[in-house]
C-alpha cells in the first residue's frame, strides 16, 4: 500500500474535493448519465483523472521511487474515486430534479 495517495474518498475538503469537482465538471461536459456508467466510460474519465496534475505527479513518483504494482493500487483507488464522484453526481442530480418538481406541484398549489 503507498501511502500518500494523492485522494482519500473519505475525505470532503481540500485538494481531494477539487478534484473531485473537476471529474463532475468532466461528466457534465460530457453529457455521461452518472447512473448508468459502461467500462469504458469509466476508463475514459480514470484517463483524464490521471492526467490531472496533481495525480499524474503522483503516477510519476510512484513509477520511479516505488514497486509497479503500487502504481496498479493508485489505478484502482481512482476507479473508486470516479464510481464516487458519480454517485454522488447522481443522486445531486436527482435531488435538483425532484426539487424542481416539487417546487412546480406547490406553484400550482397556491394558486
């Protein structure tokens, strides 16, 4: 296990959540339905993932001062950190639309 993974998916602040704005921001822009993720899209966001600064300083350090297969651990941890983002993508995204919804059934009943 390496320690000092560039994200933890139990932590909310800082520059974990940043990056976990930025993959938002990267579904959004892409019109990805978070519920209903293929493997490949999947791939697809972890490839842009790695590619964000901090992590692919991480990816490169790891590569020359640590064992390869910690570099398949820091892989791993950000599928998990995508399937997160997701997730909660997702349900922040069902939240709006019931929001809106309700909002319209106590429109039409005040009137």
């Amino acid at each position: 296990m390496v320690r000092g993974l560039p994200f933890d998916p139990g932590v909310t602040s800082g520059a974990y959540f940043d990056r976990r704005e930025q993959l938002k921001g990267y579904m959004t822009a892409r019109n990805l339905d978070p519920g209903h993720f293929t493997d490949a899209q999947v791939a697809g966001i972890t490839v842009f993932a790695r590619a964000l600064p901090p992590v692919k300083d991480r990816i490169t350090h790891i590569k020359k001062s640590h064992h390869p297969d910690d570099v398949v651990e820091l892989t791993r941890h950000l599928r998990i950190l995508v399937k997160d983002s997701a997730r909660k993508l997702h349900t922040s995204n069902l939240r709006r639309i019931a929001e809106r919804a309700c909002g319209r059934d106590l429109a039409e009943f005040s009137e």
